[in-house]
C-alpha cells in the first residue's frame, strides 16, 4: 500500500513539474554586448522559473532597433521585455581609426545624437508597447575613463533621455548605471573597457533577475490568462 502511495505521489508530482514547464514566463532582453554577458547568467538563474532568450545577434543602436524590431519580436506573446540601447548610438567612429570597432572620440562622428536617441527610443516604446508584454528599461551602463570612442560621462546625459521617455511611457526602470558606478576597477575587463568579467556580469545579472521577478504575479501571468480564456 506504501509503495501504490508513493507511486501515485511521484506521479502527481511528476504532472504538476509538467504544467510548472508549460507555465514558465517567456522573457525577451534585448541588447548590446553588455547584455550578451548577463543574460546566460540570467538564463541560469531564472531556468525553473522563466524562459529567458536574447534577441538575435547584437542589438547595437537604436536605428537597429527600429530596423529589427519586428524580426526580433516574432510571432511569441512575450510576458516580459527588458531591454536596453545606448553605448553604441553614443559611441563616435571613424573610418581610420585602428581601434576595434573604428572606436574614436577625437576625430569620430557620433553614432546617434541626443535628440535623435529620444525620437527612436520614442518610437521603439510605443512598439514595444503594442505587445502584452510587461516592459522593463535597462539603463546604460557606466563609460569607464579611457575608454576610445565614448565619452565619461555621456551614459548619464542618454539615460536622463531615456528616463525621460519611460517616464511618458510608464515603464519601469533597471538602474544598471546605478550599479556598475559601484563596481571595483577588478570587475571590468580591463582599464577603459565597457565590459566586464564574469563575475561583474554576474552581478548584473542578479540584478536583471531580480527586476524580472519583481514583475507583479498578476500582471505577468496575464499573457497565460488569455490563453486559457481562449
């Protein structure tokens, strides 16, 4: 009797672990190579909880985004879209230039201009905002000194734009900047790098989880309401 028992639990168990996986959360990030490091982190994290997927390749700039959106968005009822653009559109380049990227702040034009940043993100929100998606905004992470083809300091004047445009838009606010102005020079790359090790990408990482999970269950689980109404 105590092993029919304990069968019918390990069933039961069993079924309530399927319909666990079916109900997961789908959680887009969108983004530029800062991202791409945190999110298999994030992946890792939240893997009981969520199905985390980057969009495809680098988000770069804003005009990529607005070219891409719709490719990047697909046919999937995303519950959650946390997303970011910025040290690339305010990256300068020129042609000449040896350093990776064609990085140069010197003689470089720059990428996208401060109200040209504001127009595109404009319109990428209210695209975002035709899904069912509940919204997240990254903001840009900290331009260390030295760095080749950005600005210090610059993060700053592109998020006081995008906090302007989430603000209109109602959406919520990840302060990546926030943190990695904290972070210990050991937790870059290397001196002037816009990038970080493991464990820098690692704390940014907890960070995105935890503005994911702090998505209220009812405003999450809306996309999953739907569908069983239908």
């Amino acid at each position: 009797m105590n092993k029919i028992l304990l069968l019918s639990t390990i069933i039961a168990l069993c079924c309530s672990l399927n319909v666990s996986a079916e109900d997961k959360l789908d959680v887009l990030i969108i983004g530029d190579s800062i991202s791409l490091g945190y999110t298999p982190h994030v992946v890792a994290m939240m893997q009981d909880e969520a199905n985390v997927v980057h969009n495809k390749g680098n988000a770069q700039h804003t005009g990529t985004g607005v070219a891409k959106m719709d490719a990047w968005l697909g046919d999937t009822d995303w519950d959650i879209i946390h997303f970011n653009w910025g040290l690339w559109d305010l990256c300068y380049r020129h042609p000449e230039s040896k350093v990776q990227g064609q990085r140069d702040k010197d003689r470089g034009t720059l990428t996208t201009s401060l109200e040209q940043y504001e127009q595109n993100l404009d319109q990428l929100v209210r695209r975002l905002r035709k899904t069912h998606a509940t919204l997240i905004w990254a903001s840009t992470t900290v331009v260390p000194e030295n760095e080749a083809g950005r600005r210090v300091d610059d993060d700053l004047k592109y998020n006081a734009i995008a906090a302007k445009v989430m603000q209109k838009h109602g959406v919520k606010i990840n302060d990546l900047n926030k943190l990695t102005r904290t972070f210990a020079p050991e937790l870059f790359k290397s001196a002037g790098d816009v990038h970080f090790t493991t464990e820098g990408y690692q704390q940014l990482a907890e960070q995105v989880a935890q503005s994911i999970r702090s998505v209220p269950a009812r405003k999450a689980s809306q996309r999953k309401l739907r569908a069983h109404q239908h």
